[in-house]
C-alpha cells in the first residue's frame, strides 16, 4: 500500500506546511519547534540562527499557531524503500 510520501528517498528534502505548537531556546541563537503536519503528525524542527537572524527568521513567524511552509528532510521510516 502507498502512502502519501512513499515514492520518496530517506534523506531528501521536502517542503511542506506547518502549524507551529511550541518554540523552545536552544543554546544562545537557536530555536527548536514542535511543529504539526499533515503528513508526518508531529514534529520538532532545529531552525539554526533563528534568534540570531531576524530577516531570515522574523520573531512574528516563530509564535505558536502560526502557520508555514517548512523544509524538512524524509525520515527513514516514511522513506520508500
């Protein structure tokens, strides 16, 4: 049986949207975020420099129940193979 994503190569990049449900600090610049996709459910993503960089990441984007559009890369286990 396919799923949504089973023609995909474990390690391959993808974008897909988000609804941020939580933001944490991780070391001095950047931000771990507990994400929800359609996808792949729930899941944390690193944005380096994120508190670093605000034009490559503005504080406005980085708040709980936005929505984005996110670069993640494919998991082994949801990876065809």
């Amino acid at each position: 049986m396919k799923t949504p994503h089973s023609e995909e190569q474990a390690g391959a990049f993808k974008k897909v949207h988000a609804l941020v449900l939580e933001v944490l600090g991780h070391q001095e610049n950047d931000l771990i975020l507990s994400c929800l996709t359609a996808e792949y459910g729930k899941i944390s993503c690193f944005a380096k420099s994120a508190r670093k960089s605000k034009k490559r990441f503005p504080p406005a984007l980085m708040q709980p129940l936005n929505h984005l559009l996110i670069q993640v890369r494919i998991p082994r286990g949801h990876a065809s193979g």
